[in-house]
C-alpha cells in the first residue's frame, strides 16, 4: 500500500510540472465542469464473509477488485463538487455445482476545496457520503432438463446494504482541446484519485432486501481505491 500511494503522489508531482508548459491561459476562478469516467483499483472488507464462506465449503473471495465508473463535476471558485457511480465485479467463486458471482455498486457525492492550483493543473482533498450495496447469489448450476423436471427456483440472492464515508486526494491536469459548438472552451481531463472509503454501518438482506438476515457476517465495503480518471471538461470563455 505504501508504495502505491508513494507512486500517486510522484504522478501527481510531475502533473504539476507539466503543467506550466500548458500555455492556454483562463482565469482560475472560472467554472468548470467535467464529465468523466474513473477505472482502478480498490478494496472491500470481506474477512468477515470469507471465514463463513470456507467455513461452509466454499472458497474465499478475493478481497481486491477492478472498479469503474462514471461521474460529474464542478469546480467554481476552487470549490470542487462532484457525483459518481462506480461498480466493480469480484471474482466468481464456484462450489459443488454451486456458484456464486460477487458485485458491489456505489454512489457518492463529494465536496473539496483546491489548495493547489494552476492554470491546467489542481490538487484537492475531498470528503464525501454515499450509499453502496454488495450482493451475491447461491445458485445451483442445472442443465435444462433438470429445470424443466423441477421448475422451483434454486438460488437466493444475498444483500449487504451500507452507509459509506469517503475520504480522498485527487490530480488533475487539463489538456486544452479547442472550443465547443457552445462557444465554450473545451479541455481533456486527465487525473488520478486515491483515498479510503469507510462504512460505518451495514446489514444483510436477502431476496428482495426487506428480509434480514440472522446472524450474518460483519463484512462491508471499507477500504482503499486508487483510480484513473478521463474526462472531458468545459468553461465559458472570457
């Protein structure tokens, strides 16, 4: 993990470099907005879960996953807003006849201020709140046959529900790329967030997410991510 964050922060440093030569002047109070898409790694906590599982006779879940997603943001007088929705899809894990896929979605909202900035180049801390749920199915692999004989459904769905807390440092380096239709000025957004995701709280369901489930493991969606964002960003022209 060390040395993850240690190459975060030279990426950042040499953004911040570069970012001199990038002679396309704006007023670094204007208002900026960016769509854009985040893919990277991140963690989830799954001891918990993991025991069960191979307790039961099952293998464990890999704790690491790919993640990706989309998001929006605004930077207004060095005041960053942004929203973003990301899913990341563990490994499947498969069990006498049984398998079991492992997926987690997020939403986030997320407020920071840019104590750093240049004309194409910002760096900001940022806290957040959100929303996620991990969920997983116990399905038992039939051939059609077997389905046609007994139609009865032979899966159940598990649902963990959590409230998420974010905690992060983002890069961003903007690369002029012309003007809009709009008249406005258009830029490509190119950075590099890494940060902690906290979950306070969490509870099981099953099925439809309205039973709860007894007993059940305290795993949840904390950890680390680290992510690579592309975007295209716009600003008004002055």
């Amino acid at each position: 993990m060390k040395n993850i964050f240690l190459k975060a922060a030279s990426l950042g440093a040499a953004f911040f470099c570069i970012s001199f030569s990038n002679s396309h002047a704006q007023n670094l109070n204007d208002t900026v907005r960016t769509i854009y898409y985040i893919g990277g790694w991140k963690q989830a906590n799954l001891a918990p879960l993991n025991e069960r599982l191979v307790a039961n006779g099952y293998p464990a879940f890999k704790e690491n996953s790919f993640t990706s997603g989309i998001g929006f943001q605004e930077n207004k007088n060095r005041w960053v807003t942004n929203l973003e929705v990301s899913a990341s899809q563990m490994q499947e894990v498969r069990s006498a006849g049984k398998f079991l896929p492992l997926t987690d979605v997020q939403v986030n909202l997320n407020i920071g201020y840019e104590f750093l900035k240049t004309e194409s180049f910002s760096l900001y801390p940022t806290l957040g709140i959100g929303a996620g749920v991990q969920y997983f199915s116990i399905t038992v692999d039939r051939s059609f046959d077997q389905i046609l004989i007994n139609p009865v459904e032979q899966s159940v769905t598990l649902w963990n529900r959590n409230l998420l807390l974010n905690a992060a440092l983002h890069g961003d380096y903007l690369i002029a790329a012309g003007d809009s239709p709009t008249g406005n000025l258009r830029f490509i957004d190119v950075g590099l967030q890494g940060g902690y995701t906290y979950a306070p709280w969490s509870s099981w369901t099953q099925n439809n997410g309205t039973v709860n489930v007894s007993n059940s493991p305290e795993s949840n969606m904390s950890g680390a991510f680290l992510q690579l964002k592309l975007g295209l960003s716009y600003k008004p022209k002055n």
